[in-house]
C-alpha cells in the first residue's frame, strides 16, 4: 500500500512539475508573438520614413539608418542591427538574411524580396517599397478586423479551458477530501490525465477554427 501511494504522489509530483514547467515557455512565446504583432503595426510607418528617404536622395543604408534613429521600438533596434552590419562590411544580401531569421514574420520576408528583386533587375526602389507598405498595411487592417470577428470563439475556448480547473479548485475547497482522489488513486490519476487531454485537444480545435489565414 505504501508503495502504491508513493507512486501515485511521485505522478501527481511529475503532473505539477510538467505544468509549472510549461508556464515559462508559454509565457515566452506569448511575449514573442506579441513583439512581432507590435512589429508588424509600426513597421509601415518605418518603411514610409524609408521610402521619404530613398526620394530625397538616400541610399537604401542611409534609409536604415535613418529608420534605425527615428522609428520607435523594436523596429529601431532590428534596422539599427542591419545598419551597423553593413557598416561592418556585410552584404545585403546576408544582412536581409538575417533580419529574417530574426524576425520570421511574412511581412519581412515581403520587404526583402522587393529590395533583392529591385538589386538584381533594377527599377524604382522607392515606388516599389511604397506598394509594399500599402500592402503590408492593407494585411495588418485585414487581420484585426478578422481577430475582431473571431473574438467570440477564442473567447468561448478561454472559457471552456479555465472552467474545469475553476471548477476543480472550487470543489477542493469545498470538499478536499473528495477531489483529492483525483491525485491520490490510480483511476483518479487516469480521469486527471485524460481530462488534461481532452481539454488541450479540444483549446487546439477551437484555436484552428478560429485561426484564419489572411
């Protein structure tokens, strides 16, 4: 009996020790994704200021730098990088590589395709990064007001998500004695797990059909 319920405490150790060890990778991508979603709001404003630049005469360094000094954060330090890699001597070429193993977002990669483009076959490098911004722009408006028609779903998934474990804190509170069999017995052990699954394949559902590609 001893050996049995030191097993069942070791699973419900190891059950806590996974989610609690989860909770920084979440966290680091929750703020990850939130940095490229700021990126992608100003960074038509960036490439506005850069195509200004180009017109009056710039070179296309001397536009990212000027977007490296006055454009706000994280796009300045990101064209500041690029900036001083080409003052270090790097290539274009390695330094869009680059900004877009950085920044792994399909509006870079829109940016560094129309500069290489116009590198390799020429043409008005200004007017094409100008129809970039409007696009880019034109995608960022698309997607907000997708995310604004979608709110009700992702919202009911939060909702379904937290309910058991509310649910389950509430009951504990309650009556500790009879929710903690959940972690104290072999077929309370398998309900948990299960119920755990069910609860991440069904969030995972939810988030691909509310998740629409634009």
């Amino acid at each position: 009996c001893l050996s049995d319920w030191s097993s069942d405490v070791c699973s419900s150790d190891l059950l806590i020790v996974g989610a609690a060890g989860a909770c920084p990778i979440f966290y680091v991508l929750h703020m990850r994704q939130r940095r490229f979603d700021r990126i992608r709001a100003i960074l038509p404003d960036a490439i506005d200021l850069m195509v200004a630049a180009i017109r009056a005469g710039h070179s296309l360094t001397s536009a990212m730098g000027m977007v490296s000094r006055e454009s706000p954060e994280p796009v300045r330090g990101e064209f500041r990088q690029c900036f001083d890699e080409q003052n270090f001597g790097l290539d274009l070429r390695s330094t869009l590589a680059n900004l877009m193993r950085r920044l792994p977002i399909h509006d870079i990669q829109i940016i560094t395709a129309g500069i290489l483009v116009q590198k390799d076959t020429g043409g008005n490098l200004a007017e094409i990064l100008e129809k970039v911004s409007y696009l880019i722009r034109e995608d960022f408006r698309l997607q907000r007001q997708v995310g604004v028609h979608t709110a009700q779903g992702r919202l009911t998934g939060y909702i379904l998500a937290a309910l058991p474990l509310l649910l389950g804190i509430g009951m504990y509170i309650l009556n500790p004695g009879q929710m903690s069999l959940l972690w104290t017995r072999p077929l309370g052990l398998k309900m948990l797990y299960g119920s755990i699954a069910s609860t991440a394949i069904g969030m995972l559902i939810i988030r691909k059909i509310v998740r629409i590609r634009v």
